[in-house]
C-alpha cells in the first residue's frame, strides 16, 4: 500500500488538469494500518480535485489463499469489498470488484464525465 500511495502521491504532483486516477489493487482483505497510508494519498488526490476510483478484485483470502466455496468466495467477497466501500466512501471515491461486468463502463464513464467537466 505504501508503494502505491507513493505513485498515487507522485502523479497528482505531476498532473495538470483534474485526471482520473483508477486504483487496482486487492485492498479488501488489506491491513487497515496498511490502508491509511493510501486514504491519505486518496485525500490528497481529491482535494487537489482529482478523481479517484478504485478496481479490487477479492480472489483470496487476508493471507493469499484461494476462498474455497464459491457461496464462501461470494460472502466474503461481499463483506470484504462492503469495509473498502465504506472506507473510501468519506472521500466520495467508488469501488468496484474487478468481476462486475460493468466495470470497464464506470470508468469511461468517468472518463466522459470529466472531459464534459473540462470543456
């Protein structure tokens, strides 16, 4: 998480207009002490009026093992992914699982979204 909130930290430095800052990362089983550093990185990003969104894709558990049920795998998946929201959700940032169909189409439309806001 330190790696990636450094990166997250160096391109809002680096960046000129209001950009879009997509986080992929397994971040839902994540050590909460682990995830402060990046929250930080994210509050920073958002004040300087970026967006950010973060992809996670919940395929194992806290210590890398595969879930092994898929009704185990999808609860908790749904609980792990249901703490990231929450966490991010005070920065008004989205998180998506990686498994959603749909979530290739958030991002250009977050995209869309930011280009209407610049012209």
């Amino acid at each position: 998480m330190e790696v990636l909130a450094k990166a997250l930290l160096r391109a809002v430095r680096l960046g000129h207009d209001n950009e879009l800052f997509v986080l992929l990362f397994d971040g839902a089983f994540a050590d909460p002490g682990d995830l402060e550093k990046l929250e930080r990185a994210v509050q920073v990003a958002v004040g300087k009026h970026h967006q950010v969104m973060v992809v996670c894709p919940l395929a194992s558990t806290a210590d890398g093992t595969p879930l092994e049920s898929s009704h185990q795998r999808q609860t908790e998946s749904e609980q792990a992914l249901h703490r990231l929201k929450s966490r991010f959700a005070r920065f008004h940032v989205p998180v998506v699982s990686a498994r959603r169909d749909d979530s290739v189409r958030l991002i250009l439309n977050r995209i869309d979204q930011l280009r209407m806001v610049t012209r």
